[in-house]
C-alpha cells in the first residue's frame, strides 16, 4: 500500500513561490510511489482555538468548521511537507490558527498521556518544511522553525528536513534557482523513498 503524506500549503498564492516549491516535492514524494494530498490552508473557513478546552477530556475540538475533518486525516498519515513564506518574522496568520487548532493532539499527548500517534507510527513520520522569505537578514527563518518544530512534537511528526530560501525580494521568480528547485523534488524523493521502504519491510 502507499505511504500517505499530506503536504500544506501556507501561502495564500496558488501560484506563487512557495506554491512552486512545494509542487516541487509533491512531485518526487509521488515519484517514490507515495499518494499525497495537498492542503492549500487558505482555502479552509476555520475559526482560531477559542480556547473552550474541551479538548482536554474529549478527542475532538468543540468547534466544527473546516478543521473537523482535519484530524482524522492528520492521525493517519504518514509524513507531511508544510510549505510557508515568513510573514513577520514568523508563518502567516492563517497557517499558525491551523496548528493552534491542533490542542485536541497537545491535550490527548502531554495532558492525559495518551498521544493518538503509536510509538512505532511516531518513527516513521517526518516533516519536510519549505520556506521562503522576502528578506536576506540573519536568522530570518527561526521563528518560522520554532513555531513548525513545536507543531511537529505535538502531531508526532518530527522536523525531519527542510528547503530554505532567503531574499526572494531580489529573486522574485524560484524557478530562476533551478538548484533549490531540485533539492524540494530531492528532499520530496527522499521523504517518499524513505517511507516506501518502511512499507517494504513490514
Ligand atoms: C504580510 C507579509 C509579511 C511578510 N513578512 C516578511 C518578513 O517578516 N520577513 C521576510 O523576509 N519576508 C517577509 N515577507 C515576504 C515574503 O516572505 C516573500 O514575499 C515570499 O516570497 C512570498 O511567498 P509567495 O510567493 O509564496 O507568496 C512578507 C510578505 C507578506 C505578504
């Protein structure tokens, strides 16, 4: 069976760049056989962690929108690729609510130790993050990572690897970087190589 990895788009251009490189990985995670569903997060009418708490007894938000489906999806994939430009210094707004919205896997993990992820699911997954940014300036891109690593402990899908590009401002076209394109298909490759294996051997 294929290994499913569910890719997120964080930026609100279907087109843009961050879109491009994400496509990028897409296409080399299905070239190593994987299925992926693409997320593109902008489309999805949610509203923000209201903080109801309902979630610290319950497997499930109180809250039904768009999010309601999300979870199941999230419990069982098996990888993801988040793709995000820097909007202030850190993921956009959108992007941020959609993993706040993850307290139902924070509760059911570090509150009631019960994590929906299995020890032996956690092993297999990983994170691919792709991110671009407008700015060449030192450390640009380490609120974003803090923000996407903490996502990962919390859905048990370690950061595993990423694509980075700064000074998109001077660049403004991504695919003028054919060797930053090559390593989103690569990194994708090895994200869906890697798990194929891991079915192999099962
Ligand atoms: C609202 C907003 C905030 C931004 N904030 C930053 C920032 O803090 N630092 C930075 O380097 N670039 C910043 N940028 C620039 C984007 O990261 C850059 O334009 C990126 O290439 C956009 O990706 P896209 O083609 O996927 O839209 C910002 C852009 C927008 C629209």
């Amino acid at each position: 069976m294929a290994k499913k990895i569910i890719a997120l788009l964080g930026s609100p251009r279907m087109g843009g760049n961050t879109a491009k490189l994400l496509e990028q990985a897409i296409e080399g995670a299905q070239d190593a056989g994987c299925d992926v569903e693409k997320i593109p997060v902008f489309h999805l009418n949610f509203k923000p962690c209201m903080e109801i708490f309902h979630c610290m007894e319950n497997e499930e938000c109180k809250i039904k929108d768009d999010m309601t489906g999300m979870y199941q999806k999230f419990r069982e994939m098996d990888s993801l690729i988040v793709a995000a430009p820097v909007m202030t210094m850190g993921i956009p707004g959108k992007l941020k609510m959609f993993m706040d919205r993850f307290q139902v896997f924070y509760m059911a993990k570090y509150f009631r130790n019960a994590s929906f992820i299995s020890p032996e699911h956690r092993k297999e997954r990983k994170m691919l993050f792709i991110s671009i940014s407008g700015m060449n300036i030192p450390n640009v891109f380490e609120g974003a990572k803090i923000t996407t690593k903490a996502f990962g402990e919390i859905i048990d899908c370690p950061y595993w690897d990423e694509v980075l590009q700064n000074d998109m401002d001077t660049i403004r076209d991504i695919t003028t970087k054919p060797d930053v394109m090559k390593a989103a298909y690569e990194k994708g490759y090895r994200l869906g190589s890697l798990l194929m294996a891991e079915e192999e051997r099962a």
